[in-house]
C-alpha cells in the first residue's frame, strides 16, 4: 500500500475543522494502524513528488512521517496530482507482485495536469488507486504561510480580485478512483476511519 499524500498549501484551507491536511494525515494514520501486517510506503507531492519512505512492515516508521509531515514540505510549490501518482508507482519495485494498492489523500485540486497517463500507467500495472477526498465544494481561502510557518493571512488572486478560494473536486478524485477499480471516500471532521478503503484491502488476497 502506497500512502500518496497532497501537501500543497491549498490542503491548509479550514474548509472542514482543523484544517483538510489535519484530517488527511489522521485518516491515512488509522489505515495504517488497522492494517498492520501490510507493507506501506510514503510519498508527499506539492508541485513535485518526493518518496519519503519506500515499502517496509514498519508501520511506526510511516506514523513517524506522517507526524512530521506538513503542508509546505515539499520545496517545489503547486499542486501536481499526476507527480504524486507517478512517483508512487515507482515505489511498487516487484512488477510481478500482485495487490498493488495506492492511496491518494487530496482535495482534488491540480495544478499541473498529466493525471490522465498516471492513471493509465496505474492500470497497465494493475495498481488500484483508492482516493480520499478532504475539503468542501464550497471550499474556502488558502492561508499564507510564510518559510517560517508563520501564517500571514490569505492567498489572494493574481488579478486582485479577492482571496483565492480552493474547493474540493470531488469529481476528479472519483475519476481516478473508478478508472482503477477503487473507490473514492470523502472525510468530515467528525469521521476519518476509512473503514471502506481498510475493508477492501483487507479482502484483497495476501501473500507473505
């Protein structure tokens, strides 16, 4: 199972409580907590991609990343979902195994594009890519934080018309899902169980 994580500064927005990343770190923390046993690797994506840990049974090694992680991490800025994909297949070293499973935390936003040859190459692979939605359709502004972390208010539009609002795009991440055979699970604040992803890998066939 590979944990694709979104921590572009739109994963900031207070759209649901505390923040979506607040809620995507939580979730991704239960899965891997409910299914122990299972090999999990780690990649944060903002603009670019980075592996922070590759496919191992220490699962208190992922908790470890994942508390570390925050929006920002990665120095590239954007938002590119389709780099975050790729960079996740790359960590499925062993072509032959089966029972691939890749898990996309994200509110949906993409900056970037190339998702489409991501998701085919997934396919060809046999990579299911399960997607966990954070965030609402009304959406609402982006904070800006400064290198320090220091928040200085909110991101405004390029043309000065007002804050920029970031919304979740629910039909995107339900796209990516469908078009390989997995299923897309919206979080709120009051539930981060993924109790349907953790079900269906779990019925997936498993070897030692």
């Amino acid at each position: 199972v590979v944990l694709v994580l979104d921590a572009s500064a739109s994963m900031g927005t207070e759209d649901v409580q505390p923040n979506r990343f607040f809620l995507a770190r939580n979730a991704l923390l239960s899965l891997v907590a409910r299914l122990s046993g299972d090999r999990f690797a780690l990649v944060a994506f903002e603009g670019e991609a980075y592996p922070l840990v590759p496919l191992t049974l220490d699962a208190d090694a992922i908790g470890l990343f994942l508390d570390t992680v925050e929006p920002g991490i990665v120095p590239a800025p954007g938002t590119s979902l389709g780099a975050g994909l790729v960079r996740g297949l790359d960590l499925f070293v062993d072509p032959a195994r089966n029972n691939k499973v890749m898990v996309l935390g994200s509110d949906g936003e993409d900056l970037e594009g190339e998702v489409g040859a991501a998701v085919a190459r997934a396919r060809e692979m046999g990579v299911v890519i399960h997607a966990v939605g954070v965030g609402t359709p009304a959406g609402g502004p982006v904070p800006d934080v400064d290198d320090k972390g220091v928040r200085r208010g909110v991101k405004q539009e390029e043309d000065g018309s007002g804050p920029h609002i970031s919304r979740l795009d629910a039909a995107a991440l339900e796209s990516i899902a469908r078009a390989t055979g997995g299923t897309f699970a919206p979080l709120s604040s009051t539930d981060t169980s993924l109790w349907q992803l953790a079900a269906a890998i779990e019925g997936m066939e498993q070897k030692t």
